[in-house]
C-alpha cells in the first residue's frame, strides 16, 4: 500500500473530482448489509460480514452467482435480494441514511475553491435519487451519472467518462474517489488518477499498486485536498 501523508500532494491537481456514492459518500453499504443479514436468517442462512464483502461493487448477476457458490443452489437469491431492497429502503426512509465522515465536509471545500465534482454510481436512478434525498447530499449535488444512464458497469469506464464529459473536463484531468476495487479499476479504465478509501473490504496489494493512494477516510482526503490546491 503506498503511504498517505499530509505532504503528498496532487500534482498537477485535478481539474475535477468524481466521486463514488455508496459505501464511499453514503454508509450504504452497511445498512445493506443489516437488512441482508435480517432476510437471511429468516431463510436459514447466516449472512457474514466476510461473504458480503466479496459482492461489494459486483452486478447483481454476479453478487447472485456469488450466494448461490456460497449457500447452495437452493438459494433464491433474486427472491431475497427483493425482500432485502424492501427491508433496506423502508428502513433508511424512516430513518434515513448516514453520511460518511467527512462526506459533507469534502463536498462543501471543492465548492468553496472552485474545483468541479460529480458522482458516478451504479445505483439506478429512482433508487440513487431518493437515497440522495434521505442522506442529506441532495441539495449539494448537480452532476450526478446512474447506472441506468452508460450502457456498461464498473469495472468497464462508462459511468467515469460520462461524469467527465457532462463536467467537460477531460479524463486525464479527472481525479476518481472510489471505495471498491471494481471502482477503483474503472476510474484507471478510464484513463483517471485514482484514490481508493476502502469501506467493506482492505484493499489488495494489487490494486494499491495502480492507484494514487490509499487512503482511511475522506477527512484524510480534505488534508490532501488542502495540500494540492493551495
């Protein structure tokens, strides 16, 4: 893993900065992962941390695929990962969804100096849009590119290049935030510089290698941010 340091600094620093939402943005991901784990064992399963984490970032054929190598053919995961968006979605509409720490903090910084920012997810649009708006960010964001928006997912560099061309920004000028590897590898798909802020899972010798850096949180990334754009 390279070394973060409040001394590194992005040079030339990014004309833009295009941000992840789940798991990086949002605490999506665990609130995902509670409602999987409450609709699994109301089906005899045990849903671990561990075996979640390896579905972070993957489609949904992937992820179901996944379950099935896991607990058995007799697994319907298309039925449970129904029960689980319900369980999940009425929970955070009731009570909403966290922010990560220093999610606010960043956003507000890129707008007081200036720098263009966007979110790239593959979350749908209806579902995007109202997690948005029961976090809180909504008012904050004015370019965002869902899933349903780019003809292919993450890891292929779709949803990044959309954000880059609706920020008129070109990609080499383009600074991807990403939390998941399968992000990660479609910001470098993409031709951008990469910071990687690991949620569910650490990342591997692999992909530290190819980013920038990897970094906690994105309190460490607003230090960064300090750093370059001074």
């Amino acid at each position: 893993m390279k070394d973060f340091s409040i001394k590194k600094k992005l040079i030339p620093p990014p004309k833009a900065v295009i941000f992840d939402m789940d798991g990086l943005l949002i605490d999506s991901e665990k609130c995902s992962f509670e409602a999987w784990k409450i609709v699994a064992a109301r089906h005899g399963y045990e849903m671990t941390r561990e075996i979640f984490a390896n579905v972070v970032g993957t489609s949904l054929e992937e992820t179901h695929a996944f379950f099935k190598r896991v607990f058995g053919s007799d697994f319907n995961a298309e039925e449970l990962r129904r029960e689980k968006d319900k369980l999940f979605e009425s929970t955070f509409i009731e009570k909403g969804l966290p922010v990560k720490a220093g999610a606010m903090e960043c956003l507000e910084l890129l707008n007081k100096i200036k720098v263009l920012w966007a979110i790239a997810t593959t979350t749908k649009r209806q579902a995007g849009m109202l997690r948005l708006k029961h976090s809180g960010l909504a008012p904050l964001v004015s370019t965002i590119v869902y899933g349903d928006e780019v003809p292919h997912r993450k890891p292929e560099p779709d949803l990044f290049l959309e954000a880059a061309r609706r920020l008129n920004i070109l990609p080499t000028d383009c600074l991807v935030v990403e939390d998941s590897e399968t992000g990660a590898m479609a910001g470098i798909n993409a031709g951008m510089r990469v910071i990687l802020i690991p949620d569910m899972r650490p990342a591997s010798p692999d992909i530290s290698a190819r980013v920038f850096c990897v970094i906690k949180d994105l309190r460490e990334l607003i230090q960064l941010f300090w750093g370059s754009f001074e």
